[in-house]
C-alpha cells in the first residue's frame, strides 16, 4: 500500500507545499496599536538615517515638514492607505499644516517636533486647537498628537500624555511624547 502525501497547507501555488498560510493581519480591530509602534519606533528610525555609511545623503528631521514625510512613509508600511488634510491652524500665522489620516479618515494623526521657541505651554494650546478643530470636523472620531522630542525638551512627557489624552462622546484625544 502507498502512503498517502501530506496535504498541503496552504491552497497558494506561489507558496512552498508545507508552508502554513500567512496569518491575515486584521487592520479594523484596533488601529492605535500600530500608531503607536510606529511613533516609538520613530526615533530609532530617524537616528539611522542620520547615521549613514560613507557620509551618504539622508534625511534629516530637521522640522515638522521633515517629520510628516517620513511618519507618513512609516505609516504606510502597517496600512494600506495613508490621506492627507490640510488646514490653517490658529497658532501657525497663516501657515497650512498637514494631518496623516488612517483607518478610512476615522484617525487624524498630527505630528509635532518639539524645538528651542517651543514651550510646552504653547505645545498643550496647539493640541487643543487641534482638538477643536477635528471635533468640530466631525470626521474622525480619534485624534492621535505624536510629539517627537528628540532632545528631551519636555521635562515631564508622561504628565504631558497624561493631561492632554482624553476620551468624550465625540472625540478621543491620545497624545505620545517620543522618545522618552
């Protein structure tokens, strides 16, 4: 008698017959998750780039403009769409800022980098004014701040997450200082 061959595990052709099937991420669960990896993974992330063999060309995240750019390219790696809004904040004096949104626009995330004309004062009224602005929009039911202090201005992140995050019948607010 002739033994019969395993099954294969997966029905895919392009895959080996005794590979297991590809787990399917499931992206409408819990999206904050993957936000935050990406924002505690920025620094990391930003420090090798800077850090390239032979003096190579890079980016540098110099600004708020710099640091869009390369949160959105990270952002794209856990989701498949990645839109952009853009508006005028109050505190900007008629400059557009631009705000990542994921998960079909439900999550606005606003990018900030923390500076020498920065005081945390100014950064709390800055994300209340976000906080307004995308209550009002009505849009998006979580507004996600990632703050990115490379030098370690903000002498209390945790107390900053901690007085700015906040959850109402509208709108959450979750704020990440980073790195820490």
């Amino acid at each position: 008698m002739r033994p019969t061959p395993p099954m294969p595990l997966s029905d895919n052709p392009s895959m080996p017959p005794n590979m297991p099937p590809m787990p399917e991420t499931v992206r409408n669960d819990d999206p904050l998750p993957l936000i935050r990896k990406v924002c505690q993974r920025f620094h990391s992330v930003a420090r090798h780039l800077r850090l390239r063999k032979d003096y190579r060309p890079t980016i540098e995240v110099d600004d708020e403009y710099d640091l869009q750019d390369l949160l959105c390219a990270l952002l794209k790696v856990e989701f498949d769409e990645v839109a952009t809004d853009e508006w005028i904040p109050p505190y900007t004096e008629g400059a557009s800022r631009t705000t990542l949104l994921v998960n079909r626009d439900q999550i606005a995330i606003v990018a900030k980098k923390t500076g020498p004309g920065l005081t945390t004062k100014e950064l709390t009224d800055q994300v209340l004014a976000d906080a307004a602005h995308y209550r009002t929009q009505g849009r998006c039911s979580t507004l996600f701040c990632f703050v990115y202090d490379p030098e370690g201005r903000i002498g209390s992140p945790k107390r900053l997450e901690t007085t700015l995050t906040s959850v109402s019948e509208h709108c959450r607010i979750e704020v990440l200082v980073a790195p820490k």
